[in-house]
C-alpha cells in the first residue's frame, strides 16, 4: 500500500451503488486519469464528486475493498473522460488507480429529463405489449448507432431461454412505469 499520500480513503459502498466505469490508465503527467464510461451519456461521472472504487477484476491490485476518491474534476476528453483527484498528485499516483471499478450511488445522479431514463432503472422491468401479453424482461441495453435496443429475456415455448430485441424509440415504446416495474411496447410476440 502506498505511503501517505494514497488518494483513497477505505469506504463502505452505498447500498445504491452503480458501476459507471473504470479506470484506464493515467493520463499526463500532473496525476490525471482517463476513465473508460459505460455509458454514452456519462452524466453522473460529472455530477458527482464522490467516486467508490473497487480493485480490478483482473491484473495488479493496489488496493483491497471499497475505497472513496475524492474527486475534483471530470472532463470529457473524445470518447473517454479524464478526471482529477485529491491526492492523485503525479503520473506514478495515477497509475495506481489503473483498472479500478467506478462505482457512484444512484442517489447522486442528476434527474433525467422527462422521458429519458438511465440504463441501470429499466435493466429488470417487465416488457409487455398494449394487449398485455408478457414479451420478457429486460436483460441489457444495446447501443445500436442513434438508438438504443432492449435486450428481453424470455422462456420460449419449448422452455428454453430466448432473447428478443426491441428498439427503445417512440415509434415502438408507449410507456415506462419506473414504478410499477413494467414498459408497455407495441410490438407483437412473433417479430
């Protein structure tokens, strides 16, 4: 474990916590990191000043269990982030943050805007389409050039597990009840 000036502080991660990405390696010289999002929209990386991390899965590990990263800035940098920390002072620090998961509480994301919803809330939602015929539940998110595709897992008739793909747009999405737990589609079960 490095000496005093190691950045993280050991941390309990929030109950609601999301994984939003990792870190890839260290960027610069002045203790700046680049930060792999996992999503194309990486609001919460810049709205939160709080970051959990945990190890990597795989590789050097030079930190055990939950940390805190106190962060003090996040800036898009092409189709990654690149963010500061106290503490992360020089290259050498910042290497040592090299495959950290990110994680964030879902309670320090910013409120979508009416009609949009982050990834995390519709993974789990029950798919049924407008004559109320279950379709599946949503398994993952696919990024398909403008738009989005809902993964569906579903038990097919002869009770093995399929998939069925759904665009997320409004031609074929009629209602997301975060509350309920559901999205109303129209979409038919042979498509």
């Amino acid at each position: 474990m490095p000496g005093a000036t190691w950045p993280l502080q050991a941390a309990e991660l929030p109950d609601d916590a999301v994984e939003v990405g990792r870190v890839q390696d260290a960027w610069g010289i002045k203790g700046w990191f680049k930060v792999q999002p996992y999503s194309a929209s990486p609001e919460a990386l810049f709205s939160s000043k709080r970051w959990f991390l945990l190890p990597p899965a795989r590789g050097a590990r030079h930190f055990d269990g939950p940390q805190r990263l106190p962060v003090r800035q996040v800036k898009a940098h092409g189709d990654a982030v690149v963010a500061s920390a106290q503490g992360v002072d020089d290259r050498d620090a910042a290497d040592l943050l090299k495959g950290a998961r990110i994680f964030i509480a879902r309670s320090s994301f910013p409120t979508p805007a009416e009609g949009e919803y982050y990834w995390v809330d519709l993974i789990g939602l029950a798919v049924f389409n407008r004559e109320g015929v279950p379709l599946g539940q949503v398994r993952e998110l696919l990024p398909a050039g403008p738009q989005t595709t809902l993964a569906l897992a579903f038990e097919g008739a002869d009770g093995k597990p399929q998939e069925r793909l759904i665009p997320f747009v409004s031609a074929y999405v009629d209602e997301v009840d975060l509350a309920a737990g559901r999205i109303t589609v129209d979409w038919q079960p042979d498509y």
